[in-house]
C-alpha cells in the first residue's frame, strides 16, 4: 500500500529529529517505557520508519507496527533487520481498513505518535470506529496513548513554518504551507517540500500533500467513551504543547 508520505519517507528520520529536539524524543521514549514490560504486546498505528519502535521492541514481548506508506516500511524493515529484532511484525496497511476479526493478540498498549491520529482519522465517525476496534483488541486494562497537537494552540488556517538543515555535503530546506482549511471541521490540506542542494548537484525537490483534522481532546474523549473507553490523563511532557492522552479499556 502506498501513500503521500512515500513521497518524503527517506528524509523523514533528519526531518522529525529536527523538528521534535533529542530532549523532547527522549521523554516520550521514557514516557512509552512507563506503559510496557517484558510481557507486553504492543500496538503502533502510524509507525512509519520505525523511530519509537526499534527502542521500544527490546522491551516487550512483541510489537505489531501498522503503517499504510510502502517507503516508511521498507526503511523500518531495514532498521529492524540491522538491530536484529526478531519480534517485531510490520504490516502494510490502514488500521480503519484492516480486518483484525481473526487476530489472536490481546494488546496491552497502543499508541500513535506525533499526529497519526490527525491523518487517519477525519471524521467523527471514524473517530468512533478507531476506538471500538481498539476495544476489539484490547486486553482487561489494556491502555492506548495518543499523541497529538493541541488544537487550543495551534492554528491549522495558517500553520506555515520553514528551516534549512546543514550537513557535511548537503543542505536541507523544509518547507510546510497550508493549502487549504475548512473551519467546520478543522480540517487542513498542507505540502511539505524538501529541498536537497549540495556542490555541483542540481537541486533535488521532493513534495507531498498532508490532510489533517486537528481534533480537541474532549471530542476523542466523547469517542473513547462511545466504545466504553475511560480517559486516564494526559501525560505532559516539559517544553512540548503537544497533548499525550491515555485512554483504558
């Protein structure tokens, strides 16, 4: 299966180290450690190259990684061969879509990370249905942590940004620009373009289109509790707006 994020996937580790600092990455690793144990299946939708899950699979039991981009998982396989993680499985494929009805797993954690939530899922309905199949799989207690932007401090109407990144032999420019927005449903359409420039080598451009919903906690709350899922908290993490809810079945 592909998607727009094949577009960008081999710059994706480079861009996300920039833009989420080593401080802040750290803390979410401690932050996921803190919900896992050696007996622990665990669950990631939206794993994309793999940049939680290579620390998280030494520490559990097993770990399923569902990622809908055909580049995102060709460099995870990579990352999971050269550590010689045996128990880790990556499938292709959109969580909504896929029939999970003869999965044999009870999870004791799911988690997405940095927005997957914001690009699966963008409509109430599916928020609904995102839970209920969390539910289906779900062991007693289990527990599913998501990360997303805080929609009270972010303006997806006008959520421009742009760095450049210097390296040895290589110049990275980044740009992300709102394409559209639609406010009754705070939907957005945004491109990311990165542009590669380095000595005697024509500019490389490469582009993607991103549709996201910036969805406000209460509103996941209202669609957890639809599928008999209790709010927890929100973990905060120091110099990071973003919101990380923890939900239990």
């Amino acid at each position: 299966m592909k998607n727009n994020n094949d577009n960008t996937a081999k710059y994706y580790d480079l861009v996300s180290n920039f833009t989420k600092n080593t401080d802040i990455t750290n803390q979410e690793y401690i932050l996921l450690k803190k919900y896992i144990n050696h007996d622990s299946e665990v669950l990631e939708i939206g794993s994309g190259s793999g940049r939680h899950s290579t620390i998280i699979a030494p520490l559990v039991k097993s770990l399923i990684c569902v990622d809908s981009s055909e580049e995102m998982n060709k460099l995870h396989n990579l990352k999971i061969k050269n550590l010689k993680l045996n128990n880790v499985r990556i499938l292709n494929d959109n969580f909504l879509q896929m029939d999970i009805s003869e999965w044999k797993i009870k999870f004791n954690f799911i988690y997405l990370m940095w927005n997957t939530f914001n690009e699966i899922i963008l409509t109430e309905k599916e928020s609904r249905r995102f839970f209920q199949k969390c539910k289906e799989i779900l062991s007693p207690r289990g527990k599913i942590l998501i990360n997303i932007d805080d929609s009270a401090l972010v303006d997806p109407s006008n959520f421009d940004f742009e760095y450049e990144i210097k390296l040895d032999k290589e110049v990275i420019h980044y740009f992300w620009k709102t394409l559209k927005y639609t406010s009754k449903t705070n939907t957005s359409v945004s491109q990311e373009v990165i542009e590669i420039s380095s000595p005697n080598i024509l500019k490389k451009t490469l582009k993607t289109k991103i549709t996201q919903r910036y969805w406000k906690g209460e509103q996941l709350l209202q669609s957890a509790d639809s599928a008999k899922i209790q709010f927890v908290k929100n973990e905060n993490i120091k110099g990071n707006g973003e919101l990380y809810l923890v939900f239990r079945s």
